[in-house]
C-alpha cells in the first residue's frame, strides 16, 4: 500500500452516513482497487454529542475549519446540500489544496464554474457524481465514455417524487392532491414540495446534464420549467387511451444553428420508449449519440446506499490518481459556447385539452383557430360532456412553440371556449 487516504466528511446525514457504511463495509476490496487504506479522519456534525452508527470511533467536529484546513485530509466530501455554506467550504478546501467530491446539484447548476476554475487553480480534482441520478453512473459516462460522440439530445426522469406521483395516478386513477399526500407519507415528498412538484429540482439536473452533453455552459435560468401541478386524471386517461403515458422529464435538444435548448416539462411519452417503463422512485436518463445511436441508463436515483455508490465511485476515483500522482486530467468540458435556443423557437407535436361550448359550430371554430396560427391538427375528438361544456382534445403536428402559444391565446379569447385546461407536449418516436 501507497498511504493512507484521509478523508473529511462535510454533513452526517441520510447520504453520508451511507458513505460510511459504503467505506467501512468494502474497506478490504476497496484498499485493493485504489492501492492504499482509505480513512475517515473527521466528520462535520451539528452535535457532537449525539451518537451516529458507523462513526463510533471517527472525530467529530462542529466546526468545518477542523476538517478544510487539516494538512493531513487528501479528500474533502461534501454532502450538506444547499447553496450557502456549502460553496464556500467547498472553494476553501481547494484552496488549501484538497480534492473535492459533492453530492450538490445546487451548488454544481448554479456555481459549477467557480469551483471548476478554483480545482484548475490550484490543481486538484473536483468531482460531482451523484450531483444527477443518485446512484445511476451519468456524469462520468458523458466525460468519459461517451466523449467520442456528439450528443445530439438528452432527456430523463430524474426526480422520483414525481415519477412516484405520476405512476400512482396511471395505475390506480388518483388525483394529484391524494397522490400527493400519499407520496408524503411515505417520505418521497417533502412537507413543502416545491421544488419537486414544480420541477425546479430536475431543472437543476437537466442545467448539469446539457453543460456536460453538449460542453457548453447552460445557466440555471435559461433552462424553462413547467411541473406536475396541473395534471389531472383526464390527461393520464387521455394517454392512455391515445397510447402514451405522462412523464415529467428533463429534456436537452441540439436544434443545430439554432443552438440547444434545455427545459423541464411534462410529456406524453409513446408506451413503445424505453423511458415509459419506468415507474415509481426510479430514475432513467436517455440520450442520443451520433456514433453510439440510443443509450439508456437506469437505476434508483435517490437514497442513502444508492447515492452513496455514486460518492465513493468518486472518492475512489480521487484516491487513485493519488496514488498514481496524476493530476486531475478531467476537468470542466464546457469548452464550446454554443447559442442557446429559444423556447419559443422549439419544435413538437401538443395535447390540447378544451371545455367548450356544446353547440353546433364548435368543432369549425376550434379548427380555424389552429390553422390562423399555422398549426397542423393531426387529429380533434369531441369526447364527453363536463357539466355544461363539452371536452374537446385535439393532437398537433410537428409546429413551433411559438405558434401553438399564438393558437392558445386566439382560442382562450373564443366566446365559445370556457376554458384550455392542458396543453402537454407530444415526444413522437
């Protein structure tokens, strides 16, 4: 053996005390792997005094200056999650020359760059694995694996608590207010679901996977987000009957001059694609290579053993090139600055659910309405009767956003329309 690794833990909760247990479990195999014992020297916790499993014999401290300006800590594991302190701890252990792991899409979506121009700085590695997918294997592909490709588009479902939700109202005819409650109780959702249900937390995933997919730097508010909120029993009842299923993904699209567009959106997803299949709190992530064709990666995207895999992963990956003395040869790939796409410049086929008024002529005015706006209809079906009003669904062609929103606003203005109360995109095969 080499040396001995040492290692500081920033945050002793449901992920780190994974990490421990990942560490402690497989010490003898991972010893082998890397060529040196790894050590948990010093951990950061809120109390010193309470008692943690897996940390009985590893020094405690509420301070985060014990750990980032240990001269003998190699590796720094942060794992505290939010913005704030997290980004100034993390810029101050590589200052004092530790490498960094993360588990912080906050930190990675919004600051990425900061600590990818400090780890260049001061020659260390910064790492972020489970940043994205808990413990499915995506970031490192992307940087590795798949670096011979041009990736031309990217889509997943990487938020459990709204696969969860979307899964339940499928399969049992849920509403979104029980699915919800549902989801709570059972710890998938938090008491203020915000950033899952709105789609803010697979935004700030779908930010890392475009700037990663097509090496260039997309910022946190270029990406657009639309959540779940507004789904209701109808629409999953209307994919199924039209042969889709409804998804909340994460989509990332090269649309060539134009540039690349990223965005957060639900989606009725054929029952034929590979990403229709995945249910519950599972995460899968789908992409598009111009020299691989389709790849998927699938897996638990959450929780303390998975996302701990993808922690060590990282922390193993450091310890190596100590070892080896080879310096960080992978660092930010963000090297292209390419033009970013407008919403409004997207293209798709749309799911336009209507209540309108049930008399003759209707159906003639829906229609005209489209075609003003230079929206193809591929099909319109009058369905049932909603209290006073009809229902009416009508499917588009292939059109740009803009010119759907410009169809939207002639219809909401039609006497004869009460209300348009979804419209969902449409992800062809």
């Amino acid at each position: 053996m080499a040396k001995e690794i040492k290692i500081g833990l920033l945050g002793s909760g449901t992920v780190g005390t994974g990490v421990v247990r990942v560490l402690r479990e497989n010490a003898e195999d991972i010893s082998k792997k890397v060529g040196a014992e790894l050590s948990i020297k010093k951990v950061l916790v809120r109390d010193t005094s309470k008692k943690r499993a897996y940390l009985e014999d590893v020094q405690l401290t509420d301070d985060a200056q014990d750990i980032i300006a240990d001269p003998e800590i190699d590796i720094v594991v942060e794992l505290l999650g939010g913005l704030h302190p997290a980004f100034e701890y993390m810029l101050a252990a590589m200052q004092n020359g530790k490498h960094v792991v993360t588990a912080n899409k906050d930190v990675v979506a919004q600051l990425g760059h900061e600590l990818f121009d400090a780890a260049e700085q001061h020659g260390v590695e910064f790492k972020f694995e489970a940043s994205v997918g808990g413990g499915i294997p995506i970031i490192t592909p992307l940087k590795e694996c798949l670096t011979g490709n041009r990736i031309t588009e990217i889509m997943g479902i990487v938020n459990g608590t709204t696969n969860y939700m979307l899964t339940r109202m499928t399969e049992d005819g849920s509403d979104y207010d029980s699915v919800l409650k549902e989801a709570q109780a059972k710890g998938y959702a938090e008491a203020n679901p915000a950033a899952d249900v709105e789609g803010l937390d697979a935004a700030r995933k779908a930010a890392i996977l475009a700037s990663i997919s097509f090496n260039s730097r997309i910022a946190l508010e270029q990406v657009s987000v639309e959540g779940i909120t507004n789904i209701e029993p109808a629409d999953i009842n209307y994919a199924n009957e039209l042969g889709y299923v409804i998804k909340l993904l994460a989509v990332a699209k090269d649309y060539g001059e134009k540039g690349v567009n990223v965005r957060v959106h639900p989606v009725f997803l054929p029952t034929s694609h590979p990403l229709a299949a995945v249910k519950d709190v599972f995460n899968a992530i789908f992409l598009r290579g111009n020299a691989i064709g389709d790849a998927m990666f699938y897996g638990r995207g959450a929780g303390s053993l998975p996302t701990a895999s993808a922690v060590v992963a990282d922390i193993i990956g450091e310890a190596r090139n100590i070892v080896s003395k080879v310096p960080a040869v992978i660092g930010c790939t963000c090297y292209n600055h390419r033009k970013f796409c407008p919403l409004e410049e997207t293209e798709s086929s749309y799911y336009v659910r209507l209540h309108v008024d049930d008399e003759p002529g209707v159906l003639g005015a829906i229609a005209s309405a489209f075609g003003e706006s230079g929206v193809s209809l591929k099909s319109v079906i009058q369905t049932r009767k909603v209290g006073d009003h009809a229902e009416i669904v009508a499917v588009t062609h292939i059109v740009q956003h803009k010119h759907l929103q410009e169809a939207a606003d002639i219809l909401q203005k039609l006497p004869v329309v009460d209300s348009i109360r979804s419209i969902i995109r449409v992800e062809e095969d």
